[in-house]
C-alpha cells in the first residue's frame, strides 16, 4: 500500500481513546504546524496524515477551521482535501467509502484517491478513518493481514475467506506475525511478543522483530502515552516531554506536547 501523504495537512484519529492530540489551532510555531505529522494507525505502516495548515500566522485544521465547498474544487485540489471525494468528474463531500462505484478498470485508484480501500465492486473501508473501520470491510487478503486498528486494539485476521477483526488487550500469546502487524504496542523479541518499550526503538525498521523508530507510543495495557526520545548517546529511553526541545516537543510527544515560543518551553496542550 502505497504511503498516503496528504500534502497540505495532518492528524489523529484516536478519537475512541481518551488521548487528545494537540488541536492544529493550539500548535502556535509554523514549524510544529507544518510538521504535525501523525500516523493513523490503521497499519502496520505508518502512514502520515497532514490536516494542519499554516496560513497568516495561524495554525488551522483543514477538515475543520477553514470553511471548503468542495464542489468549487478542481481535481488536484479535490484529491488532497479529505473531506471531498472526486466521483462522476466533479468534487462531492465525502460521503462515506460505499457510496463509491466505479468501473472495475478504475476502481482500485478511484477509490485510492479518495483515501479508501476497493472491495472489488465498490470502495470500501476508509484509510483515513473519517467512518469507522472494520477490519471486516477489508476484502484483500494481503492488506487485511497487515492492519491493526490502534484505536479499537483490533487485529485484522484473515480465516481462509475474509478479514476478521480480533480484539487484543495484551500482546503476549501473539505469533510472530501479529505481533509485528501490532508493531505499533507489541514488540518481537528472544521468540516472544511483548508489550512494545522505548528501547525496542533502537532497532532499525527492516528488523525481523518488526520494531520501529524511536517513538512515543500507547500502552496497549493502561492506554497511557508513553514519551520515548533519543538520548545523547544514541539511546531510545523514556523521555519526560518538557525536556523535549523546540524540533522534539511535538513530534516526539505522540502529539501531545506543543513548542510554547513565548515561554520557549514544550508544554502539554489543553
Ligand atoms: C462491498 O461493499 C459493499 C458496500 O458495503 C457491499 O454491499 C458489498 O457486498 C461488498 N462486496 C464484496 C464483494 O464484499
Ligand atoms: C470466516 O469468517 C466469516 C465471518 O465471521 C464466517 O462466516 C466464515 O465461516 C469464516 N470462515 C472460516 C473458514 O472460518
Ligand atoms: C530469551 O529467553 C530465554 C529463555 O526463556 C532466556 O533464558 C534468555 O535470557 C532470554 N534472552 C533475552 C535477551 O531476553
């Protein structure tokens, strides 16, 4: 699956949990503004999302702060706005993934474009979590195996002839696979899946572990946020995010942190 990367914009949707990322209008620099990249985790890649736009001055969320018609929208304008859908050659609200048909020669990118999987007769499952997503809409069995829901700590199984949703609510007794497709909580390590740790992000990517990047992340047993970030030496560790700096605050903070430039401290978003 391709990388999905809004160009204007970013954010979260995380919505089903208690954690509430910063607004894009409590971001106050241009640079956590443009730099708002969240994951929605919906998979095993992290995709990024951009809903915040810097305009004079201001830190807005396009889906929200700044009023779009998207039937005035051209093509290219219509495909990075998440709340328009391009469909019969003009720009719609988006509506939901199901109201999407098109020609089966076309229905794989149409449907793409408008941030939606295809179920082969029409879109399906929404990647950007606008509706909610079942693991059940997804017909591919290859996409399906590769997604855990964040929000909902749902893997998506295949059973032979669809894409099944398994809740978890711990990451021990998963196998291997799972256990990376979970890779965002669950960590593979000596032959066991554990609950994810910031030291699991000192490993690079490609790792069979399936461990990722230095980076904060929820824990799948308190749903807590914990604030992991790179030391001196090298060291992924528990981070306290106050002591992030001005580029760190917000990236690093699962969102939760934004740079303050008058106090020039990271401090919580209310
Ligand atoms: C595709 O999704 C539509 C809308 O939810 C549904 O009616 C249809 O049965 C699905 N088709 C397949 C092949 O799953
Ligand atoms: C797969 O799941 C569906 C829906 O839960 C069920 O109807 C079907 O029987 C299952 N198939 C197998 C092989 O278990
Ligand atoms: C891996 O597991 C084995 C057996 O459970 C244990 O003896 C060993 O200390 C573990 N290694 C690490 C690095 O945790």
């Amino acid at each position: 699956m391709k990388q999905i990367i809004i160009l204007l914009l970013l954010i979260l949707i995380i919505n089903c949990l208690d954690i509430q990322a910063c607004s894009c209008l409590s971001l106050q620099t241009q640079y956590d503004c443009e730099n708002s990249v969240t994951f929605q985790i919906a998979n095993q890649d992290l995709f990024d999302l951009r809903f915040c736009h810097w305009q004079q001055g201001k830190c807005f969320d396009i889906r929200k702060d700044i009023k779009i018609t998207c039937n005035f929208q051209g093509q290219e304008n219509c495909l990075n706005l998440p709340q328009c859908a391009w469909y019969n050659n003009k720009c719609q609200t988006f509506t939901k993934c199901s109201d999407y048909i098109y020609d089966k020669s076309i229905l794989s990118t149409s449907c793409e474009n408008n941030y939606c999987l295809d179920n082969g007769t029409t879109c399906a499952f929404d990647l950007i979590g606008r509706e909610e997503q079942k693991c059940e809409d997804i017909a591919q069995e290859e996409i399906c195996v590769k997604h855990y829901l964040l929000y909902k700590n749902t893997i998506c199984n295949w059973n032979g002839t669809q894409c099944v949703g398994q809740i978890i609510s711990s990451c021990s007794g998963l196998n291997q696979k799972q256990c990376i497709q979970a890779n965002s909580q669950c960590s593979w390590k000596n032959n066991t899946c554990g609950k994810r740790k910031c030291e699991d992000g000192q490993y690079s990517y490609s790792q069979d572990e399936g461990v990722k990047l230095c980076s904060s992340f929820l824990d799948i047993e308190t749903n807590q946020v914990i604030y992991c970030s790179l030391n001196e030496e090298g060291q992924c560790i528990i981070y306290d995010p106050v002591d992030l700096d001005r580029k760190n605050c917000h990236a690093q903070s699962f969102q939760q942190y934004a740079w303050d430039p008058n106090n020039q401290e990271c401090k919580k978003c209310i």
